[in-house]
C-alpha cells in the first residue's frame, strides 16, 4: 500500500507538470490499486478471524467480491483513459515535455514489474486471489509505464525532426492504445471472480471429485455416487453422496468415517479453506 501510494502522488504530480494526461492516468490508476489494497487489506484480517454465528461458513466469499470490485473499477478506468486520449487527438494534441517523462515511466517501469515479480511469488506460495488480482494491477502498471517510456521517446524525436507537427498526437495516441491493451486484464479479473460468485462449478475440481468418487464407489462396493462442488474465493466447497447396493449393507461408523479420511487426502487434506461433506445412504433419493 505504501508502495502504491508514493506511485500514485509521483505519478499525479509528473503528470500535471508535464502536462501529460497517460502519467496522470497512471498515478490514478496507482490511487485506485491503493483503495483496493486497504480494502484486501481488511478482508484478509475477516478471514484470518475464522467462523461465527453470522458468518458460519466463514468470510472466504468476500474474496470474489474484491475481486469483482476490483475489475470492474479498473475496467472503467480504462474505458475513461480510452475515451479522454480520443478526445485529445480530436482536440489537436498535447504538448508533453516528453525527455523528463521518459526517464520518469521508466523508473517507475522498473519500479512496478519488480513489485509484480514479488507480489506474484506471494500469491503462489499462499494460494491467494487477492493477492493474484494484486499483482496483476503491478504487471498493469508496469506495462503502462513501459509504453509510456517508448511512447516519450518516440514524442523526443519527433519534436526534433520534420515531423514536429505530430509529437502532441503522441500523448493522446499512447493513452488509447494503452487502454486497449490493458482492459483485458480486469476482464479476466471480472470473468474469474463472477465464476465463483455465480457458483460456477471448476472444471478441473469438479472432474477430479468426480473420478475419485468413482474410484471410491468400487473400491467399496457402493452401487453409485453423486458429487457437487462449488468455489469461493480460496474456500473450496465438495460433497459427495454414496448409495449403498441394498438397505441390508452395513458398516461401522469407524470404516465410514475411513473413507472419508481416505477422501480428505486424496483431495489435498483438512485445509482451512476446504469444505468437505461425505454422505451414506441406501436411498439413492438422498443424494
């Protein structure tokens, strides 16, 4: 957050003395990747808290939420960079001091893809979306950095050649392609985090508990099997239901509470954020 703030006033403070509307652009954006962070920041600190009575399945949906938040803010902020480069080229251009803005997007390109490396290899180590969607924001801003360096520089030697008359194109030019490369980042964002909010079931865990529940069902002469699965946040939700071939089968809570311990370690173990329910019956209705 710290971090993201200093990002963002540089940014801001560049772009009004340079006169550029992408660097400003990108310490708003900075501004935005800060809110979200304090408000991951406080989501981290509910899950972290466990269950309660208002809350029993704890507050890993809250997850998704962010995450939704977060691309749709983002999907509008580059839906207003594309639409404020376009009216600066139908304006006639902006006179950019384009030598210092190189040097400064560069810095901060550099700035942001390192904070990208570091935030992405914590998102790995602990499974996290949040910390997943974080890091895409820095890759975001490091890409917006770098084209903002080559953009400047290509502005520098225009404004000193034949073609001067097109260097105050070049800001507006860079603010819509930039845009444009940029919105599928938190479309894929917005597409991941409606997945788990509409209870999409995950091909990959759907297929696995599936294929395991089969295994299971004929190892123990279950006659069939039902499995449903559902994704929320890092909390993963499985249940599965096992028929028995006739209501005079019998076994011991002992074997049965066997096979679900045979299940919660094929699936990956007891997590926290892992949510599993394994029924008997004779009743095929009951699944």
């Amino acid at each position: 957050m710290a971090t993201t703030i200093v990002f963002a006033v540089a940014s801001i403070g560049f772009g009004v003395w340079l006169g550029s509307k992408s660097v400003t652009f990108d310490g708003l954006y900075d501004l935005i990747d800060a809110a979200m962070t304090a408000i991951a920041l406080l989501i981290v600190r509910l899950i972290a808290r466990g269950d309660d009575r208002r809350f029993q399945y704890g507050y890993w949906h809250l997850e998704p939420m962010l995450a939704l938040l977060n691309g749709l803010v983002l999907s509008f902020a580059c839906i207003y960079a594309f639409l404020d480069g376009l009216n600066g080229l139908l304006a006639g251009g902006r006179h950019v001091q384009f030598g210092l803005g190189a040097a400064y997007a560069a810095v901060s390109g550099v700035l942001s893809f390192g904070m990208y490396a570091y935030v992405r290899g914590s998102a790995r180590n602990l499974s996290s979306q949040m910390l997943d969607v974080d890091s895409r924001s820095w890759l975001m801003g490091g890409v917006l950095s770098a084209s903002l360096c080559v953009s400047f520089l290509i502005g520098d030697a225009l404004a000193g050649s034949g073609a001067a008359w097109m260097a105050p194109y070049v800001d507006p030019m860079i603010l819509v392609i930039v845009a444009v490369c940029l919105i599928p980042f938190p479309a894929v964002t917005l597409w991941r985090a409606s997945q788990d909010i509409l209870m999409i079931a995950p091909t990959e865990l759907d297929q696995r508990t599936r294929e395991l529940a089969a295994q299971i069902a004929a190892r123990h002469g279950f006659s069939s099997f039902s499995s449903h699965v559902v994704r929320s946040g890092r909390q993963q939700f499985i249940e599965i239901g096992f028929v028995a071939p006739s209501g005079q089968t019998t076994k011991s809570f002992e074997e049965l509470d066997a096979i679900r311990r045979e299940i919660a370690l094929a699936m990956g173990g007891l997590d926290p954020g892992y949510w599993l329910t394994v029924d008997f019956t004779a009743d095929e209705r009951w699944i």
